[in-house]
C-alpha cells in the first residue's frame, strides 16, 4: 500500500467550510486521474448523529451500507461521485466505545487504558482502514471542531502519529483558517490566523498548506507577512473565498493553484484536471433559462441543513432543465387547516415534503397532501412525506377516519402506519431500516417509466412501514402500489392515478443525487413542475 494521506484542519472560529474544501480537494485529485477517498473524524461523543436533533447536526447523511454519518459526507459523494462507506465516519463516540468494549473483554492484559497510546492507536487504525479497504492514491481525512478543541486533540495526536509513521512525502497538513476583514482599518487581519497556527504547532503539527477563508484578496503582503509567521512558502498559500455557489470553490480553488501544490509536495505530476463537465454545469446554474417555485412543506425549516440534500437534489435537477428552482420553506406547523394550505401553497408549481421525525407538524403535512391530491399540484413525498400521503388518503378517500400512524397515536383507530413485528420492543439506535435496500418496481406505472428498469436499490432511513393490513383496500383504489421490497414484502413507493405528478416513496433518493447528475425522481419532479407552471 503506497496510498498518500491529506489532513484537513480548521482553526479561529468554526463552520469555515472544511467540508466543502475537503470535498472540493476530492474532486481537483479526482479530476487528475487519481482515485480518492474522503472520510471525517468528529469529536463529539455521539457513536453517531443518527439519535441527534436535525436543529443539533444538520441532516443524517446515509451511506449505501447503512452508516449515519455527518453531513459532510453528502458534501463527499455530490462533489467526487465516490460512494462513502460507514468507515468512512469515525466519532469519539465509536472510539471510546470499541476501547471499553475490549478493556471489560480483557483484551488489555489487566494494564493501564489511557488516550496515549490507546485512543491515538484506535483512530489511527479508523483512519489506515480507508486505504486498507479501497486501496486509493490519496485519502483525505477532515477533522472536526477546531483546533485548541479539548475533544479533538487525541485526533490531533493521531494524525501526528500518522505522518511520522508513513512520512512526509506521503502526508500533507492542510490547515483551514478565518482571515477577518475589518472595515473600520481596511485591512485583513493576520493574527488570528498566526495564533492558530502557533496552536497547530504547539501539538506537533507543521502545516504544508494554510488555506485562508476570507471576504476579500489576499494582498502581497498580507501573504509575505503569514509565509513569515507561519513558516509555510507563499505559493501554499491558497485563497479561499467566499463564492456565490459551493459549486463554484473547487473552480476557484484549482485558480488558486491548490490542485498544482498538493501535486508539488506529495512529488506527483501536476496533469491538468478534466473539470469540464463540472464547469458547464455551474454554467447553467449561473445561467439559468427560467424559474420555478417549489415549495418544502417541513419541521425543521429554520436549519437549512437539515434538509441539505433534498435541496441540493432539487438544484441539480432544476440545472438538468437549465432552470432556477426557488425554494420556498413552509413551516408545517403553520398549516392548521385546507384553507391555511391554499394560503401558502397557491401559487407554487410543485411540493415536496421531506423526512422526519415526531407528529410535531404532520397534521399540517396531511393538509399539504390533501392539497397537492385535490388540486393536481405535482406532489414528492420522502419518507415521512410517504407516510403522510398515505394517512390522507385513507383518511379522505378511504373513509378509515382517524387512521394515522402508530408513531404519532399509539391505539390510533385505523394504523396505516405502523411498526413491523420485527421491529417492537426495539432501542432507539441504530434500529432503523437503513442503508441499501431492493424494490421491485411494477409495470405500467409512472415510476417505471421514471427509472426505466424493474429493480432497484435505494437508501432508507425509518422505522415505521405501510401497513399491510391495510393494502388490498387501498390496492382497489386510485391509489397504485408501485413497488415493493421483494424481502419483507414492504411498500415503497406510491402513485396516485388521474394526477399529473403524485409520486411518494418510502427510501430517500436524495443521498444518489449529484449536481451534474440529478437523480430520475427528482429530475422529472422538477421537470413535472416545469409543465405545471408553464414556463
């Protein structure tokens, strides 16, 4: 194994986008003809963000084998179209547990645990598995938190470990900084950015690139002065920019010249990157040739990365039909009755109501559902947006009154939704059904004529599933069963007949979208929406 290894760390304040840079550098390396891997390490607790609050983390990004990971992931696969694994995400949490696992095991020989050798062994030994298990040329690991963080110095020591075991040619520090600009002087100032450093420097680390985060350019000499102070060559000083599009900082940063000196220090050839596609693409989104509206009906609107992928997936398919898709983000709570809907919803091309979690806000989902179903608005349900399709219909079509789901009524009088047998009595983590799962689509129907294929695989994260108590009732109705997973005999997707566009499935299509390559379902939404406006 001779695969090379990036570090990415982030200093001065948080939240500067080391995911996006991460991402970014994945798809520079990529574009090159070398194979990448990204991974991250959190320092929180948490074994996962799978049990955290959307309002806490942001969205769970799902991997295909079933790992809830940091949002950041989704960042990985959309910018360099190579799919993460669950070891791909490494949190304290798993850490310590995998150590007092083996330290009430024995394993120990009865000595002393500590975070030195222990703790440090064990996240490098997470972060070595990415190349043990896909062999790449490079993998690029971001850190999380900031440096000077309590919780991220065992990882801090870990990859210090690392470039002393694999060596210099081999290992690049990157380090992600704030410059602020201040408007009463005019100036960037530098300090921050050198007392990071100076940090970074005090647990052993030199860093080989300092990227600066900034409103503004750099000045000549501003760059001179954090060479000096810094201890880092003025061309490994790469801008970082605030751009208009996240899609745009892989662009910007190849401009910068990142791509040519990570080639320099790992003594690899700097071939020039293919980003052609990637450049038409941000083309059409700076260019679009109309607009849309699409309205999000959901819980957690107030994040905007709760819903990260759903939104994303959205402006890819908008770019696919050279179309601007504005987002409104309705608050389901809000919709208190029909005429409430019609208020916020009359003069949207198209609605999609994502997942979640909790009863708060589903009545206001089930009066969306209504809404797009009586007034033949195209209409995406995901996840939670399926299980809500479902409880309208049978509640206004059906004539099941009061039918709901077992999540939000326990003895509700007609459970459309409910818990599988299998999965009563369960803990709360980890017991989703996630990751990959099979769904055989049936002939004659929109969803077929969407993928073009019987069978297909897609990611799921719930646990509560269509009931099939329920399913020759609703089989018999203008309702149509459209797939179904072939192993536990579970719905998966629903269509309604005689509506333009009602599509709503159990999995979450949004994780396999990619900018330049929207995913089937949520390109002919957009494009459903397109016709549905008349533009």
């Amino acid at each position: 194994m001779n695969t090379k290894f990036i570090f990415i760390t982030g200093g001065v304040v948080s939240s500067l986008g080391k995911g996006i840079t991460a991402a970014s550098i994945g798809l520079l390396l990529k574009s090159r003809g070398l194979s990448v891997v990204n991974q991250k390490c959190d320092p929180y607790l948490n074994i996962d963000p799978g049990t955290m609050n959307p309002y806490q983390h942001g969205e769970v990004f799902v991997t295909e084998d079933g790992g809830e990971t940091d949002l950041d992931l989704g960042h990985y696969e959309r910018f360099t179209d190579v799919a993460v694994r669950k070891f791909n995400s490494t949190t304290a949490g798993k850490v310590y547990l995998a150590i007092l696992d083996r330290e009430r095991n024995g394993e120990y020989d009865g000595g002393t645990v500590q975070v030195v050798p222990h703790v440090t062994d064990e996240i490098q030994s997470r972060i070595m598995r990415a190349a043990e298990q896909t062999n790449p040329d490079i993998v690029i690991t971001e850190i999380g938190g900031t440096v000077g963080d309590i919780e991220s110095l065992p990882f801090i020591e870990a990859i210090r470990q690392i470039r002393y075991a694999v060596g210099k040619d081999r290992s690049v520090f990157i380090h992600l900084g704030l410059l602020p600009y201040l408007k009463e002087c005019g100036e960037i100032k530098t300090k921050p950015m050198q007392h990071s450093v100076k940090e970074l420097l005090g647990f052993g680390i030199q860093p080989d690139i300092i990227m600066c985060r900034s409103e503004k350019k750099l000045t000549q000499s501003v760059r001179e002065k954090l060479s000096l102070f810094c201890n880092v060559d003025q061309d490994a000083i790469i801008e970082n920019l605030t751009a208009k599009s996240i899609y745009e900082v892989p662009l910007m940063l190849e401009k910068a010249g990142l791509g040519k000196t990570i080639c320099k220090l790992f003594h690899i050839e700097d071939t020039k990157p293919e980003l052609t596609d990637w450049e038409k693409m941000l083309y059409t989104f700076y260019h679009p040739e109309k607009e849309i509206t699409v309205a999000l009906v959901g819980k957690y609107i107030e994040l905007p990365d709760a819903y990260l992928s759903v939104s994303e997936a959205l402006t890819a398919a908008g770019i696919y039909h050279k179309t601007n898709v504005k987002q409104i983000w309705i608050d389901a709570e809000k919709i208190t009755s029909r005429e409430e809907a019609e208020k916020q919803l009359k003069d949207v091309a198209a609605i999609i109501v994502p997942g979640g979690f909790g009863d708060r806000g589903v009545e206001g989902m089930v009066f969306t559902a209504e809404y797009a179903r009586t007034k033949k608005i195209p209409y995406f349900g995901i996840c939670l947006g399926m299980q809500v399709a479902v409880i309208e219909f049978a509640r206004h079509v059906l004539h099941l009154e009061n039918a709901s789901s077992t999540e939000f009524q326990k003895h509700c009088e007609h459970p459309v939704i409910d818990l599988m047998p299998d999965q009563q009595g369960v803990n709360l983590g980890g017991t989703l059904r996630l990751g990959l799962c099979t769904c055989s689509i049936n002939q004659n129907t929109l969803t077929e004529q969407i993928y073009k294929q019987h069978e297909i695989r897609e990611r799921h994260r719930h646990r509560y599933e269509f009931n099939n108590i329920y399913r020759t009732q609703f089989e018999e109705s203008e309702m149509t069963l459209a797939g179904i997973n072939p192993e536990r005999n579970l719905v998966e997707i629903i269509e309604l007949k005689n509506h333009p566009w009602y599509v709503a499935v159990q999995f979450h299509p949004e994780f396999a979208s990619r900018p330049n390559r929207p995913h089937p379902l949520f390109r002919e939404f957009i494009g459903a929406a397109i016709k549905q406006a008349g533009v």
